[in-house]
C-alpha cells in the first residue's frame, strides 16, 4: 500500500520528481564516471601510450670509442633504423650554461619527438624554428621563466671559443622525467650543430622481443649501439596520468557537491510544500515513524532509479571520453555500480530525513489551515 | 448518568497575535451523546474540535477522553489514539490528492490496522459513491469528495466522531444522504460531536452548545 502510495505521489509531481531525478542522475553518472576513470582507464591508457610511445632508447655503449667511430656508427644506426621504419625521435645533447649554471640542451625534431612523447604535457607549444626553444618545467621554476621570454645560452667549447644562442621560450614541458630538466630546439645555428652526444627514442614493434633481436643484430654488425627498454617511462606517464585523474577528480567533486546541494534543496522543498498533506496523513493515522518510512521511500525510488541511470551514462560517458581525448575503449567496471549506489542513497536519504523532521517539527492543525 | 467520554477543564486557547480563541472553556460530554455545536464564525468551533483530536493542543487547561488525560501525549501517541478511537470530518474535505475515493478510505484502513478492499468499497456504496471509488479527488464534485470524507471518518468505527460542517457544502440531496448516515450512528449509539449550521441536523442532537468569541455561550438540552 505505501509502496503503491509512494509511486502514485511521485507521479502525482511529475514535474518536481523529474527535476530531482534529472539532477541525481547527473551526480550518479558523476560518479559512475569518475569512478570509471580511476579503476580502469588508467591501466588502459598506459597500454595504450605504451603503443603509440617509445618504448627502448638507443646509447652507445662504449665510452671510450673514439669520435670518428662513434660518428660513423651512429650514421650507420640511423640507416638502419629508416629503413625498417621503426618510428624514431633523434636526440641530440650539449651541456650549455645560462645565467652561468649548467643545464642540458637537447635537439631534436620537433614533430618527430612529439609523435614519441604523447604522454608529455606541453604548456604552449614545441618550438617550430631557429630561434624557438621549449624548456623543461623544473629549469622554467629553476630560474622563473615565462613563456615568450628570451634564452641566453652560452657553450664552452674544447678551442676556448664561446658559442651563443638566444632563443624565445615557445613552451613548458611537463614529463614527470628527467626530461623536465632540460631544454629543447628543434633547429640549432651551424655552429651549434656539432653536438657530442646522441641518443634515439625508438618505439620498436613486438617489445621487449623486438628490442633483444636488433640489439643482437646490432652486436653481430659491430655497431657500439645499446637499445634498452624504457620501462622508467611510465613515471612519466603515471604522473601525467595522476595530475589527469586529479584533475577530472577535482571537477567531478565540485559538481558532486554541487549537485548533492541541488538535490537535497529540492528533495526538502519537495517535503516541505507538502506539508499539508503530511498533516492530513498524520490526521488519517500516520505516525512520524510511518511518514518518515513513506517519505524515505519515495526518496529511495527516486534514489535507485537516478542510480541506475546515472550508472548507464557515467558509463556511457566515460566511454566516449576515452575515445575522444584518449582513442582507448573502457570496459564498465561493476564495482562503480554499489558506490554509485551508495553514495546516491546516502545523499538522498540525508535529505529527507533533515525534511522530515522539518515537516513534522509544525502541529498539524496549523499546517492543515494553512495553504 | 452515563460516565463522560470527553471533559474539557479550564481549557484556554491562544493563538500568535494575541487571538484568544478560546476561553476557559469546561465541557463534559457523555458516551452515546449526540452534541451539536453552533456559533458564529470565527467563535473558535474548528479550534476546539482539532483540540479534541490531537491536531492542536490546548494552551491552557486538561482534555480527558475515554478516561485518559491527554496533556501528556506525544505527537505519535495522539496519532496512535486518534486512529483508534476518533472519527474526522473536517470542514473542508482533505484528501490526499494522488489517490483515489477508494484509496483514501483504504489508507485509513492501513494505518489502523489492515485494508480491506472489499469493506472500503462497501463503505463507499453505501453512501453512494459505487460508481465514483476509481475517481480521483479532483475528479468528484464537493459533495462527493465531502462523503468520501465521511467515509474514510466512519470505515474504523471509531467510538467519538467528530464532524466540522459535514453537510456545508452539499445540496438537499446529498445532505440527506449525510443525514441518514448520522441517524445510523445516533441509532448505533455512537457518541457524535458535530460542527453544524444546519437546523435539520441540528434536531438530531442530545445538545446544543452555543459558543461566541471562544466561550461557551449557553447549551440547549432536548
Ligand atoms: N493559526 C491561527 N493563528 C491565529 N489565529 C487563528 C489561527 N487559527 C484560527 N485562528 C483564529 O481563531 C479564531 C477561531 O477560529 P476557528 O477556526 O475555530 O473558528 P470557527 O468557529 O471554526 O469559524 P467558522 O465557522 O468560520 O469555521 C478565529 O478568530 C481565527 O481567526
Ligand atoms: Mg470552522
């Protein structure tokens, strides 16, 4: 009969019930979503730059190896490497001074490094000419640098002639690596070219596998090259990966909250215009005790169904967002289900319960003559 | 004598804004009495009435019904007490909008003890609603929606019934068909307070009590 009641009187206030529903649905999805996120896209995405990144980084081995040959052979590499068509980020490395402290000055090719560093978060954009350079975040905080500010590096070389290169600061990038201490060109004057040391990042295909045949390879032509697999990597993309899911955490939370305010103005307003009718089931025999039952189960109705279909778009919408921004599909995680659940039936019992006794602290007589 | 089923001591109402609704008022009515209430409006009737059913408490003074002094009741020991022993019929006819005439009985029912389907649409067949149970209150005219009142008042035969108006919004025939079912109550022997303008109700009752601006003014026995 109460059941019956609470279903008749919900749909008696189509207008008011769906308005609350609407807004708990959202906040439900919220949920679904964000719990999504959290439980599954991050072991996804992590597979899935796994895929587009690099995954080794090719050093020479040999320290002592004399120039030429170390020259040579890395041209040799670099053949190899083109003609497989293994995608490569060329890096070049110089120690320079600015302000007259030491940092490390790699070039590298913009669109090639960009293709194998997705998972770095570029604050403005990578350095498209002579002239453009992109700092890493801690040598930005380092010396306070802002973006379109002017660079003054200065190399020392082996003849004691001083090199100079200004350059404008394009961008800031985050890698959650060591990356961040560093600086970066994609074109450097002819007489900066001559740097000494070099390194690739190489997404190899078939892994680890992949990575141990061509150093053999490698081994057998004499080529003083070492792949290795960058497994450190993922630091990085663990930290981008948490500042993302703190972010949309964040997000989520005020509008959770925000909602939750919504929905639990609307859920007592909803109580207290009906106050009159409260008094009337109180006059027909109702106790507080059975009105707080009924009220709480409207609530709960109301409760599960905004549950249930919070759950389906939080889902629904987490899937979309994974395509979208990361091209991963989620597989709905059935564990967001009870916490959306319960947290959706917290919210909306806390309301009703504070309208309730709102409702009943009035004496009946007086909320009946009333209109 | 018959012992008094409701006694009123002293009792004082007081409103916000300094109304005085009601006035040292005492009052003993007995079992089986049939007691009609008149006086003019704004005098304070509905005032006592929702003091008699718990919906209102007095500001001053002591209510017994039954033999039992209600200045102690909780809110729920009222309700508990009200749906046991005390029959409504209010001036205007509250029903809960979202359900039908039948469901409106039926909830009484529920919260009394259990519905019974079959006794609701009785109830409301014999006071000539068989064909208009499935309607909903804003679907019955006044007289019709103020019967289903009276229904839902009588369907727990309650021992006090206690009635503001019952017959002031009908037409001739439908205030005799509210009259019958109090001439069935009177013969039942039930005990009725009633709220009433009405010269032919009025007839029925033991007792007249006149009251004016909160204070019983002077009583009438037949
Ligand atoms: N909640 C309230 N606050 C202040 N005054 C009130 C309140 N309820 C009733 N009154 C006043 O108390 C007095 C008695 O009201 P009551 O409703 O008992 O009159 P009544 O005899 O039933 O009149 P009627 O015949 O018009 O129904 C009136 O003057 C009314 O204005
Ligand atoms: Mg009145």
């Amino acid at each position: 009969m109460i059941l019956k009641m609470a279903q008749k009187s919900l749909f008696a206030n189509a207008r008011n019930t769906l308005w609350i529903l609407a807004a708990l649905s959202v906040s439900a999805s919220l949920i679904a979503m964000f719990a999504t996120v959290s439980f599954d896209l991050e072991k996804k995405m992590t597979t899935a730059l796994r895929k587009s990144g690099p995954n080794a980084a090719a050093f020479f081995h040999l320290q002592g190896a004399g120039r030429e040959a170390q020259s040579g052979d890395w041209r040799t590499f670099r053949k190899i490497i083109r003609q497989r068509g293994i995608p490569a980020a060329w890096l070049s490395f110089e120690i320079v001074t600015v302000q007259g402290k030491p940092v490390i000055l790699a070039l590298a090719d913009s669109k090639e490094l960009a293709r194998l560093t997705p998972s770095w978060f570029v604050m403005g954009s990578r350095p498209k000419e002579e002239g453009e350079c992109m700092v890493g975040k801690r040598v930005a905080d380092l010396w306070k640098l802002r973006l379109g500010e002017h660079l003054l590096m200065q190399s020392l070389r082996a003849g004691g002639s001083v090199k100079k290169m200004n350059c404008r600061i394009t961008g800031f990038v985050l890698s959650g690596d060591e990356n961040e201490d560093r600086i970066f060109v994609s074109h450097a004057p002819l007489e900066f070219r001559d740097f000494r040391l070099h390194s690739a990042l190489l997404s190899i295909p078939q892994g680890e596998e992949g990575i141990q045949k061509m150093n053999q390879g490698l081994h057998e032509s004499g080529i003083s090259i070492e792949i290795k697999a960058l497994r450190e990597i993922v630091y990085g993309e663990r930290a981008t990966l948490k500042k993302i899911v703190l972010l949309s955490g964040t997000a989520s939370l005020t509008v959770f909250i925000l909602t939750v305010l919504g929905v639990s103005s609307a859920l007592l307003s909803r109580i207290l215009e009906r106050k009159k009718e409260l008094a009337l089931l109180q006059a027909v025999g109702a106790t507080g005790r059975s009105l707080g039952g009924f009220l709480l189960l409207e609530a709960l109705l109301i409760a599960v169904t905004a549950s249930v279909i919070g759950c389906a778009v939080g889902t629904l919408l987490s899937e979309w967002l994974a395509r979208k921004i990361f091209y991963v599909s989620v597989t709905p995680q059935w564990i967001t289900l009870p916490i959306t659940f319960v947290i959706t039936l917290i919210v909306s019992v806390i309301a009703a319960g504070l309208g309730v006794m709102r409702a009943l602290s009035l004496e009946p007589a007086i909320a009946l003559r009333g209109e | 004598m018959s012992k008094a089923i409701i006694a009123l001591h002293q009792v004082h109402k007081y409103y916000l804004k300094g109304v005085h609704a009601l006035q040292d008022v005492n009052l003993s009515i007995e079992e089986g009495q049939w007691t009609a209430m008149m006086g003019p409006s704004g005098s304070g009737k509905t005032t006592l009435l929702n003091l008699l059913d718990g919906l209102d408490r007095p500001s001053l003074g002591r209510i017994e019904i039954l033999g039992i002094d209600t200045s102690r009741f909780s809110a729920d020991n009222w309700t508990v007490f009200r749906r046991e022993n005390i029959g409504l019929v209010f001036q205007q006819f509250y029903l809960i909008p979202y359900l039908t005439a039948l469901e409106n009985v039926m909830l009484a029912q529920y919260y009394h003890s259990m519905a019974d389907k079959r006794q609701a649409q009785k109830s409301l067949e014999e006071i000539g609603l068989g064909a208009r149970m499935h309607h909903f209150p804003s679907e019955l005219s006044g007289g019709e929606q103020q019967r289903v009142c009276i229904a839902r008042a009588l369907i727990n035969e309650p021992k006090i019934i206690l009635a503001d108006e019952p017959t002031g919004n009908l037409d001739e025939d439908n205030e005799k068909i509210v009259m019958d079912i109090f001439h069935k109550l009177d013969a039942e022997r039930k005990t009725v307070l009633m709220v009433t303008h009405n010269p032919n109700l009025g007839r029925l009752a033991d007792r007249r009590i006149y009251l004016e601006h909160g204070r019983v003014k002077h009583e009438h026995w037949v």
